[in-house]
C-alpha cells in the first residue's frame, strides 16, 4: 500500500530529530535565524543543537577563556556564536567593581572565573564571584597583607607583580623583596611561607617581575627580575622546619648554592616574564629593547637574543607553546614563533598609544591594554590589518594597568577603578561600536 502524504499530517516538527538536523545542517545562518522566529520549538531545537552550529563555517572569531585558565565552558555553540559576537559589536553591560581614593597601578587575575585577586599598594585581596560569574567586591573574601622593609628612598612598598599557580602565590614588591605564600584553596586567605629580602644588590633595586617554577614538588623555585638589574635570579625556596624569623613573618635564609645567577648581555633590567605550561622555557620582557628573550630554564641558556633597539617590552605571555605574544612601549602588538625566531603576527596600537597589558585565549582572542581613556583593544591573530574592536572601560584618563577575561567578561584596572565589562547580560544597553579601522597619513614637508 502505497504512502499518501496528502492524508497524512505531514509537518516539518513530525519528521524525526536526524531527518530535521539534516535538513538544518543545509542551511545557512540567514535562512536558520528566520525559520527560529517560526515557532518556539523551532528555535529552541536550533539554539540547542551543537551539530547544526558546529556545520555552520565560523570565519568569525569565537572568544574563549584566556590562557591559563581550567574553568569548562558549558555552553551551546549557538551561545557562544552569540556571546562572541558581543565581543566583536561592542554589545556588553559595563559595572564598576571597586572605587579607590589614591592612585595606584594594579595587577589583578581572574583565576577561573572563581575569584579575582587584586593588589593594590602593599595589599592583595581576594574576592569570589557570585552566581552570575561577577566578583562581588562588596566585601573581600581574605586579605593579606605582604611584609614589606623600609627603605630610606623614593620607592614604595606596593606590590609590583605576583603570579598564582600549583598552590603557590609569589608577591613582588618595589621594595626589592618577595614574599611566597602556601594557598592550596584560593578562596581561603593564604599562609605566608617566607619573605625573601634584599633580591637585587642588596635591596637597592626593586624586585619588578616575578615568576614561580615548581616541578610537582613541595619546595617551589622563584624567579626574580628588577627594571636596573641585568642578573635574573632564581630562589630555591625550601621548608624549614625552625625557620629564622623578622617581626614574626618567617624569613628564607640562604646561600650562594641555593640561588642561580643568569646575566643577560647588553641588557639594563627586566619588565615582566612568563613561564610556559612545560616549566622550561621563560620567556622575559626586557628594558630598552623591542623584543624578549627566551631562556632554557633547565640550563640557563639565552635561546632567543633581543635585537638592541631602545624600547620597553610591557608584558608577555605565551600563546601556546610555540608562540608568545608581547606589547611594548611604543605601542607594538607582536608574536614571534620560538622554534624559527620569526614574527608571525605585527600590529600597532590603533590610536600609537603606549601598551601595558596583554592576555590571549590561546586560540585567536587577544586583549591589550592602552595608555590612556581607560582604553582595552581586541584582537585578532589571524589579522594583522587592525583592531576588531575598542572598549572603553571607564570614564577616566588613565591607563589600563592589568586585564584579565574570560569568554563572557573583560575585567580591567586602572589607578583608581576596578570595572567589569559583561557581554553575556541579555539586558544590554546601546551598542558601543569602534571597529572602524584606521589609516596612519604621513604628510610630506612640501605640503
């Protein structure tokens, strides 16, 4: 008996959930928002199947948590298509987190998405994240806050860096000290482990970048850097059982043996620094220079030399394993391939304005941070061509000091400000759109 689909109730919403995918997976992003305004099953069963976005080609690009980072993302393709595109409009909801009197450079870190960790001054605050995924910064969650030596000069106290990872946060301080705190629970206040003091020619250099190496073990190895100091250090933190103690904070005592010296030729001092997931190589931003260096951490060895031109690298971070990602004072956005020594992508800030921060997803997703209006820049690695999009973070006049993201907020800080940048809240406000690309004209004299 032959099959009459005339007597039959027939509809696109009773075919099987395979034969509809399959249909679905034919059409484009155009004709599958129409057929989503048809019904609401339709469009719950479109934004909900991952096998129709994942056929759809995705030359835009997605954002992703940055680097680092071990939160999971559960959401569906269609969402982060949608969160994604956010980021590219300029479509967020802005919120100020934390207000300050004085004047202060910040270096913060979103530590999956959990808790964001601040420091302002000589103090490092924690503060968890509620259930939307935003910092409530109303009230700290812990507070430290780090031993400090007084120094009969123009140096502050304030902390310079820190960095967080296997349980372990290492403090810098412009007092040429650091400071290792235990934290195996971020969101608990940590326990200080020791102070090391007097870093870089007796204390006379602050301690500007530090970086912490630990191979599974208990007793972590800190590198340190100063801005006036052409010797990186690398401390041998080890657990005493009666340690020798300053004001009750417990202080490292060590010896030539314990510290391992790595001079740098024709270099001045050292801005940032960033360890790969590998725990061998570093990568090192220097002092009046355009390009950092790499060094094998296992020997000492310089892999990669800088090039000698007068310039500040700002920050860097590693990309993936092969790539790092730097920013410089100039206002240069480079990456440079390790393995060939080759610069692979080459950009300028769209405004030539001084750059202070970087952040990467890993993936295509960079984030900078500008010298003036509060200003963040987003990127795309795959386009050297120009910016994809500004955001304003705050209505203010200064730099972007620190940034940290994740794939549905921006968190920056500046020398007043903490903000938060949400491009996940449904309620929007009006589109804030500064994509358009710009073009440097150099007139000639005779004009």
């Amino acid at each position: 008996m032959a099959y009459n689909l005339r007597s039959s109730k027939f509809t696109l919403l009773t075919l099987p959930t395979e034969v509809l995918t399959y249909i679905l997976i034919k059409l484009d992003k155009h004709d599958l928002r129409n057929l989503m305004l048809t019904c609401k099953f339709l469009k719950e069963f479109i934004k909900n199947n991952n096998t129709v976005w994942r056929s759809q080609p995705h030359e835009q690009m997605l954002i992703f948590n940055s680097l680092g980072s071990s939160k999971r993302d559960y959401f569906t393709v269609f969402d982060r298509c949608r969160i994604s595109f956010n980021w590219r409009k300029g479509i967020y909801r802005n919120k100020i987190l934390l207000r300050h009197n004085e004047n202060f450079m910040p270096w913060l870190k979103f530590h999956n998405s959990e808790i964001l960790l601040m420091a302002f001054g000589s103090k490092l605050h924690g503060y968890k994240s509620d259930r939307t995924g935003t910092p409530d910064c109303k009230k700290a969650a812990w507070e430290v806050i780090m031993p400090t030596v007084e120094r009969h000069d123009v140096r502050t106290n304030d902390i310079s860096r820190f960095v967080f990872k296997d349980g372990f946060l290492v403090c810098g301080n412009r007092d040429g000290c650091f400071a290792v705190y235990k934290a195996e629970d971020i969101t608990k206040s940590p326990q200080l482990m020791c102070h090391v003091v007097d870093c870089h020619n007796n204390g006379y250099y602050e301690v500007t970048a530090v970086e912490m190496i630990n191979r599974k073990t208990l007793n972590p190895t800190v590198v340190s850097g100063s801005n006036n100091c052409s010797t990186l250090k690398m401390f041998s933190i080890k657990s005493d059982k009666n340690p020798k103690t300053f004001n009750d904070v417990p202080m490292f005592s060590y010896d030539n043996k314990d510290i391992t010296n790595i001079e740098v030729k024709n270099g001045r001092g050292f801005s940032c620094m960033h360890l790969n997931s590998m725990n061998d190589r570093l990568i090192v931003g220097l002092y009046e220079n355009s390009k950092p260096i790499l060094i094998d951490v296992n020997t000492g060895t310089v892999m990669m030399t800088q090039n000698g031109s007068r310039n500040v690298v700002r920050d860097v971070q590693w990309h993936d394993n092969n790539v790092v990602v730097y920013v410089t004072y100039f206002g240069m956005l480079q990456c440079i391939d390790t393995r060939t020594h080759q610069v692979v992508f080459d950009t300028f800030d769209p405004f030539q304005s001084s750059l202070y921060c970087v952040k990467t997803d890993g993936f295509r997703s960079l984030v900078v941070g500008a010298s003036e209006y509060c200003r963040c820049s987003l990127f795309d690695i795959r386009y050297s061509k120009g910016h994809l999009q500004l955001f304003y973070t705050q209505k203010r006049q200064s730099p972007v000091y620190s940034l940290d993201f994740d794939s549905t907020k921006l968190i920056a800080a500046v020398d007043r400000n903490v903000a938060v940048l949400n491009f996940d809240d449904i309620h929007y406000g009006e589109r804030k759109d500064y994509s358009q690309q710009f073009q440097l004209i150099h007139y000639s004299n005779d004009l």
